[in-house]
C-alpha cells in the first residue's frame, strides 16, 4: 500500500506521520458514503447547521495551542504566524455560522394571474475540497465552513506534507457534525483525480498546473468548480511613500513564512526616485528579519517546505545582482535567507514563474503608469501592494491594474476571510472564494412556479 509521508522541514528527521494513501478507487468510495449523509444534514435545518459549525470555532479554540504547535511542526510555519491563522480559523467557522440563517431566495409576482414565482439556493451534494499544506488550517476551513453552512457534505484532500494538520482539523470538525458529513481522504494527484471526478463541486487552491488539470476535469464533468492557483504580486512604491514603513511591510511580505504564501510579493516596483532609497531601506529589512527555528516567537522566516524546494530558490536568483541574502543556512532544517535581487534580465524566472520562497526582485519604473505596465506584464493576477501618500494618483493607478486585490499602503499579504478573495488571469478560475459569495458557490439557484389548483 502507498504512504504518505510528512516530515518536520525544520528538522527533517522528524518523522511527524505516516498515513496510507487511499487510492483512487477508494476515495471515490469514500465521495459515495459522503453523499448518503449529505440529504440528513440539510433536512436538519438552519438551527442545527449553525450550532455545529459553532461548536467547530469553540473546539478549535479549545485545541489552538496544540493546533499551532502541530503547523509549527509539519509545516515550519512561524508559531506566532500558527497562532495567528487558528484564531482566524475559529472566527471563520464563527462567520459561517450565522449564515445558514441568511435569505436563500426572494418571492416575486407573476407576470399574469395568481400564484407565486420563488428563487431558491439548493446545495449541490458532496463538495470536494483539494487544499495545500501553507495554510493547514485556515484554507481547509474557509472552504469547508461555508460549504456545510449551504447544506452540502464535504470530502477534503490535504496536501501530503500537511497530513497531520488536516487529520487533526477532522476531528475536531467531525465531533459536532452527523457521522459522514465530512471525511478526509489522504493522499496525493491519484486521490485528488478520484475526488474531481466524482463530487459535485470542487474547491482547489495549489499551483497552476495541477490547477488547470482540477478545472479542465471539472469542466468536462459539467460541475461547478473554483481554483486558487499561483502568484507574482508586486509591491509598487512611488516617490512620495513612507519609504521605512513600506520597506517594513514589503520585508515582511517577501520573507514572512518563508515567502510561502500565494499573497507573498516577488516584485518590487520603485517608482522614480524612490528607487535608490527603496534599494537601501529594503535591503536592511530583510537582512534584519529574524531567520530560524518557526518554534521561536521571534522567527519571521522560518524553513521552506522541502529541499526540493530550497534548491529551487537557489537557482530563481542567477544571472540576478544580489542585494541581500542571498545564501542557505547550514543547519538542518531547509533554511534560506531573505533575499533581493535586481538587474534582472527580461525573461528571468523571477519575471514570469512563482518561486514560492523569500526572494523579490527590484525593478525601476519611470513613473506609475510604467509601473502598471511592469505589473500587469505576467501571467498572473492575484495582488498588488500600492505605497504611496497621493490618494489621488493612487486611485488613477489602481483602476489599471489587472489584480484581483489591491492593497494601498499594506502588505501584499494578509486577507479578511469576509470579503470575496481571488486573483485575476492565471490566479483564478471561476467565482470568488470567503465571505459571503463563497455560498453562492456552495449551492445553485432554482425557480419555482406555484399556481393555484383552481382558480375562480
């Protein structure tokens, strides 16, 4: 039988689980004894659908000291970011909790005689959720939460590396939940293909490829289907900005976590004569970003995922000028330093591919219509930071910008769960994830006609 294997990346000897894969055939069992529990669950009412994902938030707060030492763990995650994401965790759940309570249709007259002409929002069945490890938590939950909210029940597909996490999170969702609603299935693609092609609607977040292979399934199938897929976010800064202040929140938002978060900025765009004290003030930040074990409440940058992915930022800076970082640690734990590259030639990797690691490159812009056209020149579409203290130019530039999220004076990082979140061209596929356009998605529109019997 094939394994999953997950290991500590800040310390890869640390063996954190080993679970066996389903297999594609058994996951879509699995998928087919969920659908049988999905009908009792929406017949239990809004009242019911709402207690049990209160009582999720309250478990999961209940557990988040463990929650958090778990993702420090397994994922390296930083554990004052790990605390920060449970928390969120629970408040989503919380969220979602009021809005099986929310209108689901509206009562129109018809256009000729008596009777009533009603919409309505039904869930679809069994939703499929494929999540990635960096957001263990938090992204299994702001699809699974507004999913159960609608009434459908829920298969998840973890990433492997996030195993442990998503096993954990299960139960501590299943405890107040009727036996079958929601089931995880571990695994790797071969069970992430069985979970495609057999629910009723699939949530993805992971990278493009193995994105665009969830949505042409998908779609084939004639399903509904949304996907998160991969970003190349810049950060612009004009003259006129607080150059120390967006050099902090730009460090931040390269090298928090490693620079493992689809929101991380990669792109570093000075306008003018902000470059020069741009160069300076953000090589300092990142050189001064706390580098090390995720264990300790001061590390910002703690390990990447993998080796594999380690070596892959080593080789996202060649043919680049470094300014800062520039080097891999030593220990054992899959350790880079934040770094900031420039002079980079047209083409380079840093230019049109997510490396998924601590490393931006800086580039110059004449003026912020020069700076839209940097940013909007890559495939993807996810976010863009804008510092500056012109609300004015602000507002002209933002409206040229071809991103999903546009964040002014504020990192590129960091999202509130209750508004839509999604990126542009090849970031997204499909409706808005979080808050309450997420419920849209989780469920599908009917309209009903209702004529007298008689009429007189």
């Amino acid at each position: 039988m094939t394994t999953v294997v997950s290991h500590n990346p800040a310390e890869p000897s640390d063996l954190v689980v080993e679970a066996p894969a389903a297999g594609a055939f058994a996951a879509a069992e699995v998928v087919e004894r969920t659908r049988t529990a999905q009908p009792g669950w929406l017949l239990g009412g809004a009242a019911a659908r709402s207690a049990a994902l209160t009582a999720i938030a309250g478990a999961i707060e209940a557990a988040a000291d463990e929650l958090s030492a778990l993702a420090v763990r397994e994922v390296g995650k930083p554990v004052t970011e790990a605390r920060a994401e449970v928390a969120r965790t629970a408040a989503i759940w919380r969220y979602y909790a009021q809005l099986p309570y929310d209108p689901v249709g509206e009562v129109h007259e018809p256009a000729a005689g008596p009777g009533l002409l009603l919409t309505r929002r039904r869930p679809h069945g069994v939703a499929g959720l494929i999540t990635p490890w960096n957001f263990p938590y938090a992204i299994p939950s702001w699809k699974a939460a507004p999913a159960l909210a609608a009434g459908n029940a829920v298969v998840l597909k973890p990433a492997p590396e996030a195993t442990a996490c998503a096993l954990r999170l299960a139960e501590l969702i299943q405890q107040p939940l009727p036996k079958g609603v929601f089931t995880v299935v571990t695994g790797g693609a071969t069970e992430g293909r069985a979970v495609t092609s057999t629910a009723d609607v699939v949530s993805f977040t992971g990278s493009t490829v193995t994105g665009g292979a969830v949505v042409r399934a998908a779609t084939w199938r004639g399903i509904p289907v949304q996907a998160e897929m991969g970003g190349l976010n810049a950060a612009i800064v004009l003259p006129d900005a607080d150059i120390s202040a967006a050099a902090g929140q730009i460090a931040a938002a390269i090298a928090g976590y490693a620079g493992q978060k689809c929101t991380a900025t990669s792109r570093v765009i000075a306008v003018g004569a902000a470059l020069g004290p741009l160069r300076e003030a953000l090589s300092e930040a990142l050189r001064a970003l706390p580098v090390g074990d995720p264990g300790e409440p001061a590390t910002v940058c703690g390990p990447l995922i993998s080796s594999a992915a380690r070596d892959r930022l080593l080789r996202s800076w060649e043919s680049a000028s470094v300014l800062a970082g520039g080097t891999v640690s030593e220990a054992p734990g899959w350790y880079a330093a934040p770094t900031l590259v420039e002079k980079v030639p047209v083409g380079h990797t840093l230019l049109r591919e997510e490396v998924f690691g601590p490393v931006a490159a800086l580039l110059p812009a004449q003026d912020l219509a020069h700076a839209v056209r940097i940013t909007n020149s890559v495939p993807y579409g996810l976010v863009t930071s804008v510092h500056t203290a012109d609300l004015d130019t602000a507002l002209y530039g933002l409206d040229q910008l071809d991103t999903g999220m546009i964040r002014m004076n504020a990192p590129s990082t960091g999202v509130d769960f209750h508004l839509p979140f999604g990126g542009a061209k090849a970031s997204s596929h499909g409706p808005r994830e979080q808050g309450r356009a997420a419920l849209e998605f989780y469920s599908t529109g009917r309209t009903y006609t209702l004529a007298p019997a008689k009429t007189t």
